[in-house]
C-alpha cells in the first residue's frame, strides 16, 4: 500500500451539529400546497446525515476496485474500505479478534449467523423478535421459541431455563437490544450472564438501538452484533455482523465466487480469513464507506439521547391524552426506550389512518406489523386471522437526528382531529 494512500485526511467527521439531508422537503397535501415534511418513520430507514454524504463525495472521484487493483483510485479504495471495518469495530466496542463482515442489512447478517451456526447447534429466541432475527434458525439447528416474556426478569428466566433445557452442544441465544415495536430497551447484559453460566453464546440484533444509544460488546460480554446502515443515517445498502470469528472461520463461504478463495483449480482453497470467506463478490463500497462515516459521526451521545428523550416524553404525553389512543407496550408506560412508539386509534384500520396523516398533513409514519406478526398480534389482541380487538395491525412513529417539536405537535394535533 502507497503511504500517501495510508495518510489520507479524515473526511467523515463532522464539524458541525448533526443534520440530516432533506430536512424541511415539501410534500404536497390534499386541497393543493405543500408543507414541509414531517419524516416519522425513522425505525424503517433513517434519512442520510450530511456527514455521511460528505463522506461519500469526498470517496467518489476515487472510487475503484478493492483488494487486488494495483492503480492508486483501487489503494486509496481498498483503504478506506478496510479502515471502515476498524471504525465499526470500535462504534461497537469489539474485540481486535474479532470479525467485522460486511452484508446488505442486519437480516442478511443474521442469515450468515445462521450459515454459519455448527450442526446441531440449540437456538433460543423469543417471538417478540423481528424477522429478521426469528425466522433465519432451522438449518440444521434446534430453535426453541420463547413467547414475548412479562417482565425484563422474566425474560432473563425464561432464557436461562430454555438454556438449561437444552441438550449437549453449541447453544445461541437470539435477542434484540431495543424492540423495532416498542422501543423498549432488553436487558442485553442480564441476557449475556444468563447465556455464559449455561455455556451459550448470546447474538443481539442492534438495528434499534445503535442509532439511538451508544453499544459496546466487549462491556455487556455479547459475541455477535448485528446493524443496518440504513437504519443508522447510512442508507446505502450496508450492514454487519461483528464477532467471533471461529465460527465464521469453520462454516462453508456464504457465498460461492471471487474473493472468497485463495486458489481455483480441481479444487477449490477458500480462504480462512472469515471476512474474505464470506464476502465474495465485489462489495458495496460505498455503502461501507457511508457506514463507516455515520459510525464516527456518531458521538455526542449525552446530547442526542437528552433530545430524543424530550421528543419521546412530549410525544408519550401527547398520545396518552387522545381519547381512543392506546400506545402498545410489552413492559409498562415507565420502562425505558427509544425513539419509537407504537399505537392503535380506536375504530380506525392503520393504513386509512396513515394515509390520511400522509395526504392531509405531510406526516410519514408506518402502518402494519412491522415485520414482527407474532409480537404485533399479540400487543393489539388479534390471532393470526385478524380477529380480535383489531385487524393485528398497529401504526408507529420513530424519530431521531432532524425530529423537531414542530413534527410531533403536527402529529399530535392530527391524530386528535382523525380520532374524532
């Protein structure tokens, strides 16, 4: 590698407050006009900060092959590729050992978990999961699926009785570190004791809460973190999986072509090194790169979680003061969460009422069952035909970076005059 590639300035840094791109964006609303767009569907994708597009044309003239061009756009590359995998290494406190795989979203991360997990292996994972992290296990492994638990305490038993329970062999604990429905935190560090004193591993999907909070592996004793750049002010097509690496070492390649092999002949010598055995292809760089950037964008922690707390309780406030509005929650009003609330309008079907905060007000916010069927049915009282209290579906606002009163009063002010 050429020096001067290796003493490139920084250019993800940011030297100003946080700021989003398109805040302020006119939409067009019903009866004619515009309003500026009240963006409350921040847990799906998160707007693009402006460090992380700065990042991005700061790395575009240079933009090249990576690991094997000898030009200098394809070094200069290279290097910022493999230096984002040191930054997503240190924004989630990981051990130098351990390996930093790049893939499209934290769902591909958990799906290459899963390639990877030994024959045999016992999985636990609660039904209150997303997807994404509920439905990849079963390839050769033993799932044990726990119903959403009624207490923090409770979901630390039940983990470690499911645990104790299980028979000889490699044993995984699935779990999330903030609820993509609730906001509500999980007891990450209760969950990786219980994991250890029964010989597991414990693997935490941080979509949820790596945008919001600060997560560090290495102090809660977590071996595999999963996270979205999209989710993360990075929408550009990239995640991760960060942890141990013997396990990624040991599985086949999760995908069979170039890069993952040291020689191809009449046979085939896949390489050891887990993060070039399961990156085949030509990887997203700029996703990574833009990855990389929110990653060190992101440090004023006290500030960011101060303001989001503020914006929380005005918006908790303001819904529990709506008559037929009943804000969804798996562990009561006063357990701590993040910038996410979901909820149900009495007498309203969630996608009538999002459209009309759409087209009469200019308010984003989501509708449905947020890729969490089981957790969703049961929060809104309906079975998996619809019946019940509701259809099984509920709408939910999130925000973070760029959320202002303005945006959640107007949320407020047109869920009053709806509920009418």
């Amino acid at each position: 590698m050429l020096s001067v590639v290796l003493d490139l300035p920084a250019v993800t840094r940011p030297a100003v407050a946080l700021r989003v791109v398109g805040a302020g964006v006119p939409v067009p609303v019903a009866g004619g006009g515009t309003v500026p767009y009240a963006n409350l569907d921040y847990a799906a994708s998160a707007p693009c900060l402006e460090a992380v597009r700065d990042a991005l044309d700061a790395a575009l003239p240079y933009y090249s092959s990576v690991h094997r061009g000898a030009g200098y756009a394809s070094q200069v590359t290279t290097d910022r590729y493999e230096r984002a995998r040191e930054i997503v290494r240190a924004f989630v406190g990981a051990w130098h050992r351990d390996a930093v795989v790049f893939t499209r979203n934290t769902t591909d991360a958990m799906n290459l978990l899963a390639h990877a997990l030994p024959r045999g292996t016992t999985v636990v994972v609660f039904e209150s999961e997303h997807h994404a992290t509920l439905l990849p296990w079963g390839r050769g492994s033993r799932v044990v699926r726990l119903p959403a638990p009624d207490s923090p305490t409770a979901a630390v038993a039940a983990a470690g009785e499911a645990l104790a329970a299980a028979p000889a062999g490699p044993r995984l604990l699935v779990v999330t570190a903030a609820s993509n429905v609730t906001g509500e935190l999980w007891p990450v560090a209760e969950l990786a004791a219980v994991a250890r004193a029964h010989g597991a591993r414990i693997a935490v999907d941080a979509a949820q809460l790596v945008p919001h909070r600060p997560f560090d592996m290495g102090a809660l004793d977590v071996d595999y973190v999963a996270f979205s750049g999209h989710k993360l002010y990075a929408p550009f097509g990239a995640g991760c999986l960060v942890g141990r690496a013997d396990w990624l070492r040991a599985a086949e390649p999760y995908l069979l072509g170039g890069g993952a092999t040291v020689s191809v002949g009449e046979h085939v010598t896949w390489s050891a090194d887990p993060q070039q055995r399961h990156e085949a292809g030509t990887p997203n760089v700029l996703g990574v790169v833009a990855l990389a950037a929110a990653c060190e964008a992101l440090t004023d922690w006290d500030g960011l979680v101060a303001e989001e707390e503020r914006l929380l309780r005005r918006l908790r406030t303001g819904l529990a003061a709506i008559p037929g509005v009943r804000e969804l929650s798996l562990w009561g009003d006063r357990h701590p969460r993040v910038g996410i609330v979901s909820f149900v309008v009495e007498g309203r079907g969630s996608r009538a009422v999002a459209t009309a905060l759409s087209e009469e007000y200019g308010i984003g916010v989501r509708d449905g069952r947020f890729c969490a069927h089981p957790f969703v049915r049961r929060l809104v009282g309906a079975g998996e035909g619809g019946c019940g209290d509701g259809d099984g579906t509920a709408l939910r606002a999130s925000f973070g970076i760029g959320t202002t009163d303005e945006h959640i009063d107007r949320l407020l002010t047109a869920l009053r005059q709806l509920s009418r």
